[in-house]
C-alpha cells in the first residue's frame, strides 16, 4: 500500500487491482458487504470501499456494515501524498473499537499496528458486532 497525507486526510491506499482485490478478502469486506471492494483507509478510521457500479464510499473499519455506508467524493485522478515517515506502514487502533465503547482521547485505547494486524482485528471485531447484532435480533 501507499501512504501519506492529502489534503488534511491520512491516506493508504492499494496501488494495484492486485493488491485491492487481496486487501478485500484479508479484511472480509465481501463477507460484511457483497459487492464492495478495498480501495484504501482513510484516517485510519474508515474504509474507502467502490462498488461493483464503481462509485465510491465511506465506511467505518467497525461496524463494517450496510446501514454506516455514506458516498464519498474520491478524486479518481492520482493523488500526491505527502509521505510522513512516523506513519508509514502503521495504522491507528482502538484497541476497544468506539463502537464498543472504547475511548478516542484514551491514549491506553491506541495502538500502531502493521497492515497485517489491521486486517486481523478488524476482521475479529466485525464477526464480534455481527455476532452481538444476531444475539439482538
């Protein structure tokens, strides 16, 4: 993936077709959303997703979930990102997602992870909310 700042957002985007399609699955994006696809993060936070129709969306890491779905302006264009040497390769974690009541100003709630450990927890967290939204249902 590529990283770095554009525009006042942290972007990691993937830099092939390749990669997205790989990053897709390492996530579980087609299990929480059918016909959507991993196009990069944004702010750590959020999923930049396109659609089988290719227009783009935003959407939480956790609850990676229909009803959170917002359309988003994506500039189709390459973009320049400043590269941040602090940042590069790491995402931002709350290790308690906001979503489970986890604090975002709590600095013992943050983590920097790989890529790897990204796509791991954000895939436990998710079949967490799943699985609790079941139990509510």
């Amino acid at each position: 993936m590529k990283d770095g700042w554009y525009n006042e957002e942290y972007y990691s985007l993937a830099e092939s077709q390749q990669e997205a399609m790989q990053l897709t699955a390492e996530y579980g994006i087609s299990e929480s959303l059918p016909g959507y696809f991993f196009i990069g993060l944004i702010g750590w936070d959020d999923f930049i997703l396109s659609s089988e129709d290719g227009n783009y969306f935003r959407v939480p890491t956790v609850p990676l979930a229909h009803e959170y779905l917002k359309p988003y302006q994506f500039p189709v264009e390459k973009i320049r990102m400043e590269i941040d040497p602090r940042f590069t390769e790491k995402v931002k974690w709350y290790i308690t997602p906001l979503i489970f009541g986890g604090s975002p100003t709590d600095e013992k709630n943050m983590a920097w992870i790989s890529y790897s450990q990204h796509a791991q927890v954000v895939r436990w967290w998710n079949k967490k909310y799943q699985e609790m939204k079941l139990k509510d249902a």
